[in-house]
C-alpha cells in the first residue's frame, strides 16, 4: 500500500509541472507558427520587391544600351 501512496504522492507532485510544461509547449507552438506565417508573407513581399526591382534594372540597361546605339550612329553620322 505504502508503493501505491508513494506513486500518489509523486503525481501530485509532478502533474503541476508536466501541467506548466504543456501549456509552455502549446504557447509556444503557436507562436512560432504566428511567426512562421509572418515570415512567409514578409518572404513574399521582400520576392515581389526583388522581382519589380529586377524588371526596372532590366528597363534601365535596355535604355542605356539603345542609348549607345543612338550615340554611335550619331557619331558615325558626324564622322562621314
């Protein structure tokens, strides 16, 4: 009987703090999925940013370079 009482007293014991550590575990995981979520939609504005970027550096160089057709031929033209 004393075996049984033992186990008694040890859960009484012991459940508060298993009790504590659940529910630090389950707060827990929700917050790094609220903060997994977060991440994926700041991955994909930073992605949109870097797209729309890209696309107007792309812009940009396509203008220099006909640019510097434009000036070549204008050169040629003054050289003849």
């Amino acid at each position: 009987m004393t075996e049984q009482t033992n186990i008694i007293a040890n859960l009484i014991t012991v459940s508060p703090v298993v009790g504590v550590l659940i529910y630090f575990i389950l707060y827990f995981q929700k917050v790094i999925k609220a903060y997994k979520l977060e991440i994926e939609k700041k991955d994909e504005q930073i992605e949109k940013l870097y797209e729309d970027k890209t696309s107007q550096a792309v812009e940009v160089v396509s203008m220099a370079k006909d640019l510097n057709e434009t000036l070549n031929k204008l050169a040629d033209k003054i050289a003849n």
